[in-house]
C-alpha cells in the first residue's frame, strides 16, 4: 500500500467545514494502489465521538459524517487501512 486518499465526490479532501444544522455528508476513501486493495476494509474514527458521528458503510470504503455540536479547533478524522493511517481536520462551527 503506498497512501490512502479521503474524497468527497471526487474531490480530494485535505480538510473540510460542517456547521452545526448541516444535513450529514458521505465522504468515502480510497486506498491505493487500486488493484492491489481493492477488497481492504477501512477503519473510521475521530478524535471526539461527542461532537462528531461517523457511521461507515458496511463496504467500510464509504463513512456519513454528522456534526453533533461546534468545536474550536474541530476534530480530527482518520481513516486506516493495515497499519496505514490518514488524516485530515473537520472544522465544526456554529
């Protein structure tokens, strides 16, 4: 495996903005390279589960993310992948 990559569309995705009241967002992963990993289950997570919910799809290669309430600084998101891991920030606003 060389990187895993966080898009939302298909727009790569090195950090975004939810503000609280947005409707939840499906971001998904890509680990690469493609053929080799195709079948990698991924694992989501964040740094602060009481401001912000992830629900993964049962692929793993999908995630919903809902903000809960604001946070200074926002969370972060990571997504791993046999011992491989990326993050990006969420700011969460008001």
């Amino acid at each position: 495996m060389s990187e895993i990559k966080i898009f939302y569309y298909e727009k790569e995705l090195p950090e975004f903005t939810m503000h609280e009241g947005d409707d939840p967002l499906t971001i998904k992963a890509q680990v690469y390279p493609i053929e080799d990993f195709s079948d990698a289950k991924l694992t989501w997570s964040c740094d602060d589960d009481t401001v912000f919910k992830l629900t993964p799809s049962e692929d793993t290669k999908e995630c919903k993310c809902e903000i809960l309430s604001r946070k200074d600084g926002g969370v972060k998101l990571t997504v791993a992948c046999n011992g491989y891991e990326y993050s990006i920030r969420v700011y969460l606003l008001k």
